[in-house]
C-alpha cells in the first residue's frame, strides 16, 4: 500500500507540516519517491515513524497529576 504524505502524517499522529519538519532536519530518514518527487510511504516507512514519533512525545498525564491530588485544590 502506498501512502500520501498527508496520509501518513495522520496515521503517525502528527501533522502533514511536522512530518516534513522532521524530514528536513534529518530527525527520521526520508522515504522513497516516485518519478515526480512526491514521497510515497509503505507501512513500514509509517511504523518506523510511529516508534520515532512516541519516543518524543511525553506520556499522557494522567488526571489528578498522579499522586491522588490536585495541587489547585486547597485541601
């Protein structure tokens, strides 16, 4: 299966400008292109993306910060 960028980018979880962003400063390796120079995606263009794009973003807080209280509540 071969992806758009816009694609790919949505399956990654970021969006099509960050994907590009991320291209051009050598974070991830650039994909194939076809003979017009559009990038095309395989799903394992995406998966490795995947990996490198959860290994930058924090974990989801969870609610009440995490240690059963919430630090605006005067209790």
């Amino acid at each position: 299966m071969r992806l758009s960028t816009r694609q790919a980018a949505e399956r990654v979880g970021v969006s099509r400008n960050t994907l590009l962003r991320w291209f051009r400063e050598g974070r991830v390796q650039d994909v194939r292109r076809d003979r017009n120079g559009w990038r095309f995606f395989a799903q394992e263009d995406v998966a490795r993306i995947k990996d490198y794009a959860e290994r930058q973003s924090p974990p989801p807080a969870h609610p009440g910060g995490g240690a059963g209280q919430n630090p605006m509540v005067a209790g």
